[in-house]
C-alpha cells in the first residue's frame, strides 16, 4: 500500500525546509520526522532513504525549471526578450521552489559527484549554454554591449537571480513578476539616470 500523492508531496515540502535550513549533510531523517509530526520509521513507509527525498525535491525542482525555460528558448524571442522570460521564469521558479533552490546552491556541487545525481552536472551545463548562448547571440546582433565579458556577465546574472532565494518569501510584498521586472531595469537599463 502507497501514501496518497498528496501525503507524499507534503511530506517533501518538509523535508526540503529541513534540507534547506540545515544542509542536506547535517539532516537527519528524525529531524524530517520530527517535523513532519510522525516517527522516524514511519517516514521510511514513504522514502527509502533521505537521498531519495533530495532527489525527487531537487529532481522535480528542475524539471519544472526546464519545461519552463524550454519554452522560453523555443518561443523564437530576440536575445533582449529571451533574457527577460528568462529571467521571469527563474523568480517564478524560486517563488514555487524556494527550498529546493536553496538546496540546489548548497548541495548541487557535491552531490552531483554522485552518479545518481549526475543530471545536476548536465542541468548546470545545460543551463549555461542557454544563457551564456543567449548573451552571445545578443552581443553578436549588437543588442548587448560587446565591450562586456560575456562569461562574466553570465555569472552575475545568475548569481544575482537565484541568490534572491535566500531573501525571497511566497506571498511577500511583491509577485516574482514585479520583482523581475525591477531586477531587469536594473541589469538592463542600469540604476543612474540617464542624461
């Protein structure tokens, strides 16, 4: 007999606020129990293991993260528009996943040595190759500067978008639409005033 999906999906969103706050090392499943409000051995009635619990945490994390990135770049937008949905999308992701995201920063780099965590290697890789392109694409047609080290650039704005995770709350003062939209005019069109 299984849990119902909907036991399972809770019991996931608390152990990735465990994850999240603690580190996925220092977690253990008594901890996740302990806030689940159940024993220990009852949770491994639902997970085998607290590795099974991170991958399908950061695993459905970053599916959702593609499909939605997929679109983006299938959409046929220009490099300045493709940026923007981009990045749009990625505060969507961090207001739906915000724990996941923060496990995905602490833990992505040493877990993805593990071969069962090698799709967290091939997501980064992914993942720049979509942005960095993006950057390029938009250098080369003259929509970015092409004074700017791309590479570089690539790495601020990726940092800067999903360091927000650490800050950010689901249900704050502003949706992940406004906060894109500030965060864009900043990157894009810079904070001083134009003369």
């Amino acid at each position: 007999m299984s849990a119902s999906p909907e036991r399972r999906s809770e019991l996931l969103a608390t152990a990735a606020e465990v994850f999240a706050a603690q580190g996925y090392n220092a977690t253990t499943v008594r901890q996740i129990a302990d806030a689940a409000g159940m024993l220990a051995g009852s949770l491994y009635y639902h997970f085998d293991s607290k590795e099974s619990m991170v991958d399908e945490i950061l695993s459905a994390f970053l599916g959702e993260l593609w499909a939605g990135y997929d679109a983006v770049l299938a959409a046929g937008l220009g490099p300045r528009e493709t940026i923007e949905a981009l990045v749009t999308e990625s505060f969507r992701e961090i207001d739906r996943h915000r724990p996941a995201v923060a496990i995905y920063q602490k833990e992505a780099m040493h877990l993805s040595v593990q071969p069962r965590f090698g799709y967290l290697a091939d997501s980064q890789k992914k993942f720049e190759r979509a942005w960095l392109g993006t950057l390029e694409r938009g250098a080369d047609a003259g929509v970015f500067r092409a004074d700017l080290d791309l590479r570089l650039t690539y790495r601020f704005i990726r940092d800067t978008v999903w360091v927000a995770a650490s800050w950010y709350r689901p249900g704050g003062l502003h949706t992940p639409e406004e906060i894109a939209r500030q965060y864009l005019s900043m990157v894009l069109d810079g904070i001083a005033v134009q003369s």
